[in-house]
C-alpha cells in the first residue's frame, strides 16, 4: 500500500465516519428524543395524578389555595407538553402505527381533560368531573389505576 492509498483510505474512512455519526445525530434528534420525551412526559402525568388527588375540599388539612395554583399549574404544563410531541416529531402518524409513540387522537384527548382538570381541580377528588377527567386522562395515556 502507497502513501496515497493509506490517505485516500484514511480521508474515506474518516469521510463515511463523520456521515453515520450525523445521520446518527439527526435520528437521535428527530426520532429518539421525542418518543423518550412522550414516554417521560406520561410518566410525568401518571406522578402528578397521583400527587395532586387529594388537592381541594376533599384534604383532610383543608383546601390549601398555594397547592391547588401548583396543581393548575403543573396539569396546563403537562398538557402543553404532550401536545409539543405533535408538532416536534415527523412523521408521527407513521410512529403511532409502528405503536412508538400514542395516536394523536389520544394525546389531544388527555391534554384537553388535564386542561379540564386544571380548571376543576379546586372542587377535590370527589367531584363527579374530576373523577371523569382523571379517567379519561388515565384511559387516554393507559396509565394504571
């Protein structure tokens, strides 16, 4: 092997190296990190159901005005964040059937019933509306009860 064929071996190696770690790159970015974000974001759902249930008339300490904003608060974000995954990943369609991430119909489902339970989570878990915004939300994300 000449000098030449040595670089030329090299600058290739080097060249289709570079190419898979930025093809590699751009998947991470456009595939991975969306999935694991939606994932992340319906185990986000699943901890703050189960730790602002109590938020409201229904706390044995009484309606605590500072928890039920918090509750408001973090349920808007979760929402927010679920939808993001909709116009962040392309493709997505394509993702729900191969079963990667959930049917959008889904999503907008749950975000629309957190909204809901932002706006009713003062009335406590025992409110019939609660109740059936955290069902759908449950049902929609197929969180376990």
């Amino acid at each position: 092997m000449t000098l030449v064929d040595a670089i030329v071996t090299a600058g290739l190696t080097t060249g289709l190296g570079f190419f898979a770690f930025v093809l590699g790159q751009v998947a991470l970015k456009l595939v991975v990190e969306p999935i694991q974000e939606q994932a992340r974001a319906v185990g986000d759902v699943a901890h703050a159901l189960v730790y602002y249930h109590n938020v409201g008339p229904g706390n044995p300490a009484g309606p605590d005005p500072e928890r039920i904003a918090e509750a408001r608060r973090v349920y808007r974000d979760l929402a927010g964040r679920l939808r993001t995954n909709l116009r962040v990943m392309a493709r997505y369609e394509s993702f729900a059937r191969l079963r990667l991430v959930l049917p959008k119909e889904r999503v907008r489902r749950a975000s629309t019933a957190l909204i809901g339970l932002a706006n009713t989570v003062q009335k406590g878990p025992a409110a019939d509306d609660v109740n059936r915004y955290r069902a759908t939300v449950e049902e929609s994300l197929g969180i376990d009860r």
